[in-house]
C-alpha cells in the first residue's frame, strides 16, 4: 500500500509513460516508504529529457536544468522531476565536473550514495533495487554504492551524511563504509560550512544523537568541523550527556558548555558555523545563565534577567548535567508570574520623563536611572505608575 504523496503524484509518472519514457520514484521517499516514516515529498527521476518533459507538461520551472531537473506543475503541486544521469570528474569533492543524460534508470541509480537511497519505486509500489537496498534496511546498515572511497571522493558531504543517517535512523554503519569515512574525513574542508552546519545540526537532534556524535569523535570527522578540532575528549563528553528533551538551541548551549569555550568566544565559535544572528544571540544568552545556574539558584531578579524562555532552557541543560538534580522549573513560572514588570520596555517612565523631572540633559546617567528603577519596580519598593515613581525618585535623591 502506498502512501497519500505516491498516489498524487502518480498521474506524472502515468502521464510520462503515456509519451514513451520511464518514470520512477526515487531517493529517500522510497527508503522511508519501506521504513514506515512520514514522507513529505516525493522526488522523480525520468528517463525523459528536460525538452521532452515540456511538450509533455504545458507548466514547468527550470530549477537546475544543467543537471536535468526541473518542477512541474500538475493540478497545484509542483513535482522535481530529474533525467536520468551519469556523473564524472568531481574537482571540487563536491558536484560533478560534467554531467550526461543517459536512458538507463540502473546507470542513474548507481551514482547515489547509500544502497538505501538507490531504489527506484514505480506508480504501482513494485520496488526495483539493483544494489540490495532492501537488504542494507533489513540488516540496518549504511552501505555505499560500490567502492565507498570512491562515493566519499565524488562529495565528501556523504560522510556526513553517513553519520547523519546514523543519527537519524539508529543504523549502524558497514565495516567498510566506516574505514573509509576515517580515510577520507580529511576531504570535508572542501565542503561549504553552510552544508556542514546542516547536516551537523541534523545529527544533534536525531534520535540515536549520543552515539552518532561519539562517532564524529571516532572517526576523527569532528577535526574538520569548525571550533571541534583538538576536542575530541570534550566531545565525547557531550556525547554522554541525554539531550533528547532539549531543542537544538539547548544542544548549542550544551556543547558549548561541554567543551568549555570561554564567554568571549562564544560568538566567534557559533560565528565559525555560520549560524544566523538571532540564532547565535539565543544561543549565547542560553550559555551564559547556564553557566550562572552552575553555581547559583534561582531569584526574582535573574529570572526577570534571564527571561522565561531562556530560565528554562538553561535549568533543563543543567537537569541534563546532573540527573540527580530536581528540576527547578515550577519554581521559575512562579518567579516569573510574580514580576510586575517581565522586562523594561513593561515600565511606565522613559529616559524623557527622567529629564523632565530631574532637569537635566541627555546622557549615560539615564540609563543609570532607569537601572534603579527598574530594580526598585521588581522588588516591589514602588509600583509600576508614573506618578508614584516619579515621587519614589525624588525621595531618593532627597536622601
């Protein structure tokens, strides 16, 4: 039985056959497909030539016609449709320096990574596998296409990816695939940071994460990922640690924690990865109260401080660190709950009243003011009302 995205798109492929050319499904919804997973999209690869495709289909977008593929629109969804293709010359260790056309679906499957990525599934569920990848899934294993040194050569990226689907899906990678990911880890300081980071993320949040991290470690892949070279022991530290209940913001944090990078660097690390501003903003304010939940408890004022969201991430990293330790999170909703102010923008004055009333003219001294009332607002020494803080001022500096 095929699921609900196959039956879709299956009036593509119909309509492709009904022109005089193969169409398949290809690629990870065919692995998942067999896996039982969730499928979002479908990929279709087409013994088709782009040119063709459009006397075929009246609505295409050329989105990467060099290498044969393109989107077609059919009844409001749109469908990557690829040619069938042979690749060679990889200069760059990551894409192909030429790329053919070619009219056999076993030639195009054969230039795939994983065996588990290289079946085709036609518009009936009839699976075809030349590469045994029915078997790599039945055994849980990561095998590569052929010889894996040369797969890993062709796009070093695979290693990673490797390494990712181990995260992801719990297989265990092949004897010989796993050699030569430790003969060529060398190879990824071709691959953009970009497409490192994301296959480097994904593998923090899969589901077998601790072991697939320890064999970043083991492998010595982690030396070409940036900020982790020399960490290997600290590494497989944070590997030890259970995150599954943390967000990938948290696991930042964490590992940042875990290889004790100091608070100037915390920028310069998470700017090394390229990850974007918000995110690594989030992600410093995250370590930062991690490091002071370290050794302190608690208060209104640093909960205030802190913020609700960045309270708890912080407090369910330090539970991850210490399993023995009592989540304090109750304690934090109730300390936020309690703050008559939730941050400064929430007070009644502005640095223009302070002027007014104490007859002075802009300076750093207004931020000083506002410092103390805000202070005196959180610890309930004077209520949130223009009035009544403009007298609690005047009675401060009176004495």
């Amino acid at each position: 039985m095929i699921g609900r995205p196959f039956l879709d798109a299956a009036p593509v492929l119909e309509a492709i056959e009904h022109s005089g050319f193969e169409a398949y499904f290809v690629g990870g919804s065919v692995r998942d497909h067999i896996l039982g997973r969730v499928i979002s999209d479908v990929d279709i690869a087409t013994s088709a030539l782009p040119e063709e495709l459009k006397q075929i289909f009246p609505k295409t977008t050329d989105i990467g016609i060099e290498h044969g593929t393109i989107l077609v629109h059919f009844k409001g969804a749109a469908y990557e449709v690829t040619t069938y293709r042979a690749e060679s010359g990889y200069s760059d260790f990551r894409r192909p320096d030429k790329v053919s056309f070619i009219r056999s679906l076993e030639d195009d499957l054969q230039r795939r990574d994983f065996t588990m990525n290289a079946m085709a599934m036609d518009r009936q569920g009839r699976i075809i596998d030349p590469f045994r990848g029915q078997q790599a899934i039945a055994n849980r294993q990561i095998v590569t296409v052929g010889n894996p040194d040369e797969r890993f050569r062709e796009d070093a990226l695979r290693m990673l990816r490797a390494i990712r689907f181990h995260s992801q899906l719990g297989f265990e990678i092949e004897e010989n695939t796993l050699a030569s990911l430790e003969r060529n880890s060398a190879l990824l300081v071709n691959i953009a940071v970009e497409r490192r980071a994301i296959e480097f993320e994904k593998i923090l949040v899969g589901q077998n994460r601790q072991r697939a991290i320890e064999m970043l470690a083991r492998t010595g892949i982690h030396q070409y990922l940036p900020g982790l070279g020399g960490q290997k022991d600290r590494l497989v530290r944070f590997s030890e640690i259970e995150s599954k209940q943390l967000t990938l913001a948290e696991i930042w944090a964490l590992l940042l924690f875990t290889l004790e990078i100091g608070s100037n660097e915390y920028e310069p690390f998470l700017r090394s990865w390229k990850l974007p501003v918000q995110r690594i903003r989030k992600i410093k304010d995250i370590v930062t109260w991690l490091h002071y939940r370290e050794h302190e408890e608690w208060t209104r004022k640093t909960v205030y401080g802190a913020g609700l969201e960045t309270a708890i991430s912080a407090e369910k990293i330090i539970n991850s660190i210490s399993s023995g330790m009592k989540s304090d999170i109750p304690r934090i909703k109730d300390l936020y709950e309690g703050l008559p102010i939730k941050n400064r923008s929430d007070l009644q004055v502005s640095g223009n009243d302070l002027m007014e009333w104490l007859d002075r003219g802009a300076g750093p001294w207004i931020r000083d003011v506002l410092e103390e009332v805000e202070r005196a607002v959180i610890f309930r020494e004077v209520q949130n009302k223009k009035d009544q803080i403009r007298e609690w001022l005047q009675h401060a500096i009176r004495n």
